[in-house]
C-alpha cells in the first residue's frame, strides 16, 4: 500500500489549514480560508479549546463546503457534527499520559458514542521545544536524525497509524529531516506542520512532506497564508 492510498480521508490532501476555536478569526478570513482551494480545515488547538468555541467554529465553516475535521486533543472539544475525527497520540511525551492515557481515559466514557468509522490516530512527533504542545506534554524534543526517523517508522510498522505528525508548530523546521522521515513510511501519510507562513515556505515543505499544515500565519499574516495553498498544489514531493 502506498502512502497515497491508505485508509482515512487525508491520502489526497496536500494542504490544510488548522484553526484554532480559542482564537478569533474574523469572517473575512475564515471565508477566504475556506473557498481558498486547500483539501481540508482541520479545527484543533492546545489549550482554552472548549465546547462552546469548538461549535461555534464549526457552525461558521458549515456555511461553506470544505472538508472539516476535528483534532481532539480533550473531552472537552468532543463535538458531532465534523466529517472526521483525528486523535494526536504524542509519540515523544515525556508520560505516557499523551501516548494513550488520556485516549483510553476518553474511550472509557465515551466510547460506545464515537464514530468510530470517521476516528484515525495521529502519531506525533513534537521537535520544537517552544511550542506550547512540548511543553504541556513533556515532549523530548531533542531528537538526532535516527531517533526521529525510529518515531516514525515505529508509528508506520508498528502501530500501522495512518497519520505520523511532524511538529515544529510555531517555528520553521529541518526540511531534511522531515523528508528523512517521509521516507520511512511505507503506508502512513507524513504531516507537517509549523511556521509556514509564505509560499516560499509552503514549497519547501511540500517537497518533504505529503500534508503541509498552516495555522499561526492564518492569524499572523493571512495573505501570505492563503498563498501557501497554491504553492503546496504546485509542488511536487522530492
Ligand atoms: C500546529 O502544526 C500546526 O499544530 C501548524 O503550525 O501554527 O506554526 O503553522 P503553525
């Protein structure tokens, strides 16, 4: 099987963007975002992520067609109504709270309720030490080359996740190491997410890796933002 064809909706996207419900996005933006040609929105944050913002959210991207899926991180977020669930399992937290406490914890109360055809796992591996993720997960950043590519390849081989996560969120990473990584997987897509902010960027990442993923520059620089998705469709992985 190839990293294009396994299960889960993401074998055909190549860009996302990801929004977060603690966050104001005015509807300019947010309609610009949506009718901007990527393959899906992807709603998901690290903290102050909450019932309420999450509906709210969700309801305003409704009125357009794109693709929506919910990255849940908490209880709190469980909202119906996405086209898709993903689950972060942090391959690198310090605890095995973020690998599969806190996932077994939600299954146990709400498991007989969730669609489970529309829930994959993603397999994150955290490589900035900035980024709120690491610090709320303990996560050991500090990786060689060899160490990153054993995450993935445990993610892909191991446990079959269809998604292994590459994130630098909030800083521009070693394109070389997350092209290493892609390399390994054999049916697993490669997401990466962080500090892809202009089409320059957006090209350079999606040389290494199959799902580029844009959050902060939707808030921080929305034109250069939605000029990634062009730039991503454009390029082709090497
Ligand atoms: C965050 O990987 C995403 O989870 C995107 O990162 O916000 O830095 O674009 P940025």
């Amino acid at each position: 099987m190839s990293p294009e064809h396994n299960e889960g909706p993401f074998g055909s996207w190549r860009h996302v963007f990801k929004l977060d419900p603690d966050r104001t996005i005015t509807d300019e933006v947010l309609e610009a975002v949506c009718l901007s040609g990527t393959d899906a929105v992807l709603v998901g944050g690290t903290t102050g992520v909450t019932y309420d913002n999450t509906v709210d959210l969700l309801s305003r991207i409704r009125r357009f067609e794109v693709p929506c899926a919910l990255e849940a991180s908490s209880t709190e977020a469980a909202v119906p109504g996405f086209d898709w669930y993903l689950i972060p399992m942090v391959l690198n937290a310090a605890s095995a709270e973020w690998v599969a406490g806190r996932q077994a914890e939600a299954i146990a109360q709400y498991g007989s309720f969730m669609p489970w055809d529309a829930t994959w796992a993603e397999g994150y591996v955290i490589l900035n030490d900035g980024a709120e993720a690491a610090r709320l997960t303990g996560a050991r950043t500090e990786l060689t080359e060899a160490e990153a590519v054993a995450y993935a390849r445990l993610a892909d081989r191991l446990m079959r996740l269809p998604v292994v996560y590459c994130e630098y969120s909030g800083r521009f990473g070693d394109m070389r190491l997350v092209r290493r990584m892609r390399e390994a997987l054999t049916q697993a897509r490669l997401f990466y997410g962080g500090g892809v902010a202009d089409a320059g960027q957006a090209r350079l990442a999606a040389e290494a890796a199959h799902t580029v993923v844009v959050g902060n520059a939707v808030y921080d620089h929305p034109a250069g933002a939605l000029a990634t998705v062009t730039a991503v469709k454009q390029t082709a992985l090497l």
